[in-house]
C-alpha cells in the first residue's frame, strides 16, 4: 500500500507539469478564433478516479473569458494528444477547462481597497485642515 503523502506529493507534481507544458503549448496558439486574449493557466486538478484534469483558467479581457475557454474545450482532445509524450505518464487524463474569474475579483478587491485608502486619506486631511480655516 503507498504512502498518502507519497501519491500527494506525486499529485502535485503531474498538476504542476501539466501546467507547465500546457502553458508552453498554449503559447503557440490553437489556430481557433475564438482563442483570444491574455489567458493565464492558474491550476490543474487530476482526479485519478474519473481520468479528468480540471484546468482553471483566467483570461483577460474578461469578456472574452467564455468564447476563449470554449475554443480550448473545443482543443481539448488534440491538447491532450499533444501532451501525452511530454508528460511522461501511463494515462493522460481528459482535460476540463473552467473560467477562473478569481484574479479578476482580487483585482476588483484590491482596488477598492485602494480607494478606501485614498478616501480617508482625503477625509483626515480634510478634518486636519478644518481648524485652520477656522482661524
């Protein structure tokens, strides 16, 4: 019987090589298009059970997410193809693309926290330089 830590550390090892490579492919286009925009690979998920890598991808702009996503689940089966002599494992599991707007809500976040910032900042200068108007 393996080790669960063993099979983890391997988990994650595929996903990032998975990654990597699909990154790498990617670059080069899919000739399809509907294939579009900046599209970042943020993480694979390999269920050995079902033989299913759910790839989580971002795509900017972000209204290109959808169409961008279904031309590289339209690519899916040649991607695979593709990367089953590189990944060097016994079975290449199905790709599953899904938009992964998680990016686009950090950035949305961060922004608001900048201007949160930026609007105590002009409420404290306003209130310290009240008194002196008063003078």
């Amino acid at each position: 019987m393996r080790d669960a830590g063993h099979s983890g550390i391997r988990a994650a090892q595929v996903s990032s090589r998975l990654v990597r490579l699909l990154q790498e492919r990617l670059a080069r286009g899919l000739g399809d298009p509907r294939y579009k925009g900046m599209v970042s690979i943020l993480g694979a998920e390999i269920d050995d059970r079902s033989g299913q890598a759910t790839i989580r991808v971002s795509v900017l702009p972000g209204e290109r997410g959808t169409l961008t996503v279904a031309a590289m689940q339209s690519a899916a089966a040649r991607l695979r193809a593709d990367l089953q002599g590189p990944m060097r494992i016994r079975r290449m599991p199905a790709l599953h693309f899904v938009l992964d707007d998680s990016l686009k809500q950090m950035a949305a976040i961060g922004t608001a926290v900048i201007q949160s910032d930026d609007l105590a900042i002009a409420t404290r200068d306003g209130a310290e330089s009240e008194p002196e108007s008063r003078s």
